[in-house]
C-alpha cells in the first residue's frame, strides 16, 4: 500500500505549472485516464456536478488564449479542458469540480504530461465560444500537453517570489494559531 502512496506524493511533490508545450497531440489512452480520474473525483451526496469540454481545435484555443494575460499560453497548448459546474444541480459545484480538475492534474502528472490552471478568461465568451448551457458555471481552464524542456522564464520568477510556505505556517493542531506538532516524516 506504502509504494502506491509514495507514488502519489512523489507526483504531487513534482508537480509544477508547465506554460510551454510541445505541438504533439495527447494520446487518446492518456487523454482518457485522465478524463477518468475526473469521473472518479468525491462530490458532495455523489452528485457529480461537473462537466469537462475538451478543446484540441486551434482557432477555439486561439480564442481562449484571448481571455487575458495569464491565458495567452493557451493557443500553443494542445489541449485545453475547459471544467464547468451545474449550478443547479449543487451549491458545491465549485468545490466538486475544482475537486475533479485536481485529479486530473495529478493523473496527468503521472502520465508525464504538464498542466497549468488558468482562471483568467470571460466566462460569457467562452461559453458562447463552446455552447455551454446558461446553469454551468465555468469553474477553470486546464491546460494539457508534453512539457517543452525550454526555459519558462515567467515560471521560473514566479517559483523564486512566491515560495512554498512551511508545514507550520499553514497548519494548526487543535486551533488557528496553535504550532503543528512535529511530525514524522
């Protein structure tokens, strides 16, 4: 049981926001494990909100890419999933599918593939770019592909401004502000 979880962390500990992508499709088998892992995802009383929109078309990433300045690295990602929410299905719908995208994160990590959330886009564009029903609620984009091994300039300023915190600056034992214990690795 121990060698599946230190799989699962060494994938979580590695993961890193990738914003340059090779041209190369996604294979279909990878794309739906991926997708699975979405599906998999816990949601509140299994209502499973979600609905993911997987966009490989140039010209409707190209249009994404156009949502704002964090999101112009969309057009060279093969592919974007775009992870939406029914409102009226659940109040968490937000929670559940932000909840499913991680997932798929993790599981795309673990096909060696890269992927950066993006929140910089116009939700009334970008439902009427890809028909999306007025009750879904777009939660994030997903970018998805093989990582260029170039140098990511802006990931690379932003890693050394915006460190990991600690452990002890995040976490409390009992109450807010309590230091954690120590505990074992």
């Amino acid at each position: 049981m121990k060698s599946h979880y230190m799989d699962v962390f060494k994938a979580i500990q590695e993961r890193h926001s990738i914003r340059k992508y090779l041209p190369d499709p996604i294979p279909p088998n990878k794309l739906k494990r991926i997708l699975e892992a979405a599906r998999l995802a816990p949601s509140a009383a299994n209502i499973q909100p979600w609905h993911f929109i997987v966009v490989s078309d140039r010209q409707k990433r190209e249009a994404l890419s156009k949502g704002g300045m964090f999101a112009r690295f969309l057009s060279d990602s093969p592919v974007v999933i775009v992870g939406c929410g029914d409102r009226k299905a659940s109040r968490w719908y937000i929670v559940d599918t932000t909840i499913a995208m991680q997932n798929m994160v993790i599981a795309a990590m673990a096909e060696g593939l890269g992927t950066c959330w993006v929140g910089s886009f116009d939700e009334g564009e970008v439902k009427k770019l890809l028909r999306i029903p007025e009750a879904f609620g777009i939660v994030a984009l997903l970018a998805l592909g093989i990582p260029n091994e170039g140098r990511d300039l802006l990931a690379t300023v932003l890693h050394y401004l915006r460190r990991r915190k600690q452990l002890n600056e995040i976490a409390s034992m009992e109450e807010f502000g309590n230091p954690i214990a120590q505990l074992p690795d």
